[in-house]
C-alpha cells in the first residue's frame, strides 16, 4: 500500500489541484490531501471550510482522504507511513521553492521522497492568489475552479 501526502494551503482548490490529485492518483494506492493552515497568509478560507470544500470535490476519488495538516509535513509523513510528498510544478517560478522545500523536507525525513507532477498545460499559469483576484474584481471563475468553489468565493466575497 503506497501512500502519497499532498500538501499545500489550497486557498482556494482550483482546477489545477484537482489535475494534480488525478494524476497522483494514477501513481499511488492512498493519498491524504493535507490543507496546511497557514494563519500568517492570511487564509481567505478557513481551515475548515477548505477541509469540507476538498471533501466534496474529492468525494468520487476512492484513494482519497482529505485532513488538515499539523505541524511539518515531513513529520506528518512519517506518522502516516507515507513514501511520498507531491507537489505539482507549474513553470521555472517554482522551482527555487520547491527545490528549497523538498531538501529541507528531505534532512527532516530521508524516507519520503517528494515527486513533481506537471499540471495540464491549461493550468500552467494558475494559481489560488490569481483566482482571488479576479474573483475580487468581479470576473468569471469557472475555467479556474470547480462550480462549488466559485459558488462559495462568490457567497464570501457578498458577506455570507
Ligand atoms: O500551497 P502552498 O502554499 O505552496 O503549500 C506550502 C506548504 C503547505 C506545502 C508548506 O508551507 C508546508 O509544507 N507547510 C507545512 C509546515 C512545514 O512542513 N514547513 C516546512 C516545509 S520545508
């Protein structure tokens, strides 16, 4: 049985996530999506709300379970028995990011290995701050995220 934990703030999920968790899906037996609560960015969703959003958009991903992450993910993956960290690389932008973090996740725990997958090029360009955004100045979400992320932006953004 090989795990993989997919770690990331997910504020909001977008398409992108979701392409990411597909394809991951083809390469592991269980993956544990693992919402980091991130206070110091300032999440425009809660914890909690992104933990029911992922759950809901998960819900047909047998191999799925969706948790909120305490503490390092590299002492996270250790606790659960896991072989590997996913992260998705959309352009040469991430890469000092993400090179940075898997070393370090790496000296923190030589057992998991952390896999890049690449999106779909549809997705190259997407992040959760660019969704913000344009949801912000009042433009279409939904090539950029599922319906019921865009429904629960827009009932945010109205005060709800
Ligand atoms: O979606 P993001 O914001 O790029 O994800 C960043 C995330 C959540 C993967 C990173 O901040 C993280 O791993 N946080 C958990 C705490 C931790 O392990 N920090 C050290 C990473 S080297």
């Amino acid at each position: 049985m090989r795990l993989a934990i997919y770690p990331g703030t997910f504020d909001p999920p977008t398409r992108g996530h979701l392409d990411i968790l597909d394809r991951a899906c083809k390469l592991f037996d269980r993956l544990i999506v693992a919402i980091a609560e991130n206070p110091q960015k300032a999440p425009f969703f809660s914890a909690k709300e992104r933990l029911n959003l992922l759950q809901a958009l998960t819900r047909e991903m047998e191999k799925v379970e969706v948790e909120i992450l305490k503490g390092l993910v590299a002492n996270y993956a250790q606790r659960k028995g896991a072989v590997a960290i996913i992260r998705g690389m959309r352009a040469v932008s991430d890469f000092e990011y993400e090179f940075q973090m898997a070393l370090a996740n790496r000296h923190l725990n030589p057992q998991v290995e952390t896999v890049f997958l690449m999106p779909s090029e549809n997705y190259t360009f997407l992040n959760s701050t660019l969704v913000k955004n344009i949801a912000e100045l009042g433009g279409e979400l939904n090539p950029f995220v599922p319906p019921l992320v865009a429904e629960l932006i827009h009932k945010k953004l109205k005060g709800g």
